[in-house]
C-alpha cells in the first residue's frame, strides 16, 4: 500500500492487518494541507484515531524529504567528481612525457609540516601555529615553488639553454613574478600609519 493509503486508514481507525479491512481509496486531487497544519489538526476522540499516528506520518514524510535532498546532493556531488575526473583525463592525455614526469613529481612533492610550522611560528612571533594553517600554508608554499618551476623553464626557453634548472634560472623567475605584482613587500606604501 502506498503511504496516502495508509494514512487514510489510520484516520477512519482501521487496521489494515486485520482480516475483512479494506482500504479506503483516497480522494481524487483534493488540496493536501501543510505539513505543519496536519501534524496540528486535532482528530475527535470519538472517532478513535490516534493523534500520535499523524505526528509519525508527518515525521515520516519530513525525513524521506531530508532523505531525497541528501541523496539528489549525493547525486549531484558524484556527477561533478566524475565531470572533473573526465576532464584530467583529458588534460593528462595531452601532456608530453617530460610535463607529465613535471606533473608526477609535482603531486607526489610536499613540504615537511614541521618545518612549515618552525618558520611560520618565527615570523609570526605571536606562539601558536595549528594544524590547519601549517596544511593551508604548506600547500600555498607548494604552488609558488610550481611557478617559480615553471618560470624558470620559460627562461632557459627564451634563453635556449638545456639541462636541469638551474639558480640563474630560479632568480629570474622570481624577479619576474614580484615585477608582476604577485608578490607581497615590506615596501609598499601603508594606506595608514599610526
């Protein structure tokens, strides 16, 4: 039976379990009150029905609507995983093998947490550094260190030069991306001063 079924034997009192019950068929389009109204109604005491049987059909229905929203999310979330894995597939089968050894050593790279931790404590100077941060910082170290790479092998490019990168290289790299701005100085001028 469905649950409007069962819903419209419980309000007249019946149970369905019983032998010689029937079902009572559920009016056709009529205007369904809030779920809030509903769960308010009080049903006469004569008629036998339990004011409890409605409270649990409303929470019954409250949760298979949580249920249906956390499984279209679900949904949802799985179908962009798989749009995103579809389109590094993609990326990666187009990388060269010298890229996509770059691109291996890239991923499997990580800075030591410790080591993160000790220099962000000296230059913050204020005692606790935690957890997070050293992740969120390591991780923003990691990226400026895959520019500085990559910088440096536009300039040996430009340059024409083969082999490994090397501190030439590096250093230019860098005094071009702090030219580019991206790179935050002690010099700049302060909006405010004390």
């Amino acid at each position: 039976m469905t649950k409007r079924k069962i819903s419209t034997i419980r309000e007249e009192g019946e149970n369905p379990d019983e032998p010689g019950a029937v079902a009572q068929p559920t009016p056709a389009k009529k205007a369904r009150p809030s779920k809030k109204a509903a769960a308010d109604k009080k049903a006469p005491e004569s008629s036998g029905v339990n004011n409890k049987d409605k409270h649990l059909k409303v929470e019954e229905d409250d949760e298979d609507h949580l249920h249906s929203d956390d499984e279209e999310a679900r949904l949802r979330k799985e179908e962009s995983e798989t749009e995103k894995r579809e389109r590094m597939k993609a990326i990666l089968a187009r990388l060269t093998p010298d890229q996509m050894d770059r691109y291996e050593c890239f991923r499997r790279s990580a800075l030591q947490r410790a080591s993160v931790k000790r220099l962000m404590q000296s230059v913050m100077q204020s005692g606790t550094v935690s957890l997070p941060m050293t992740i969120v910082m390591a991780g923003i170290t990691k990226l400026f260190v895959g520019d500085l790479v990559e910088g440096g092998k536009a300039v040996m490019e430009e340059r024409k030069e083969t082999g490994p990168l090397r501190p030439v290289h590096v250093r230019e790299a860098f005094r071009r991306i702090s030219a580019e701005g991206k790179i935050p100085t002690k010099n700049k001028p302060r909006l405010f001063k004390r």
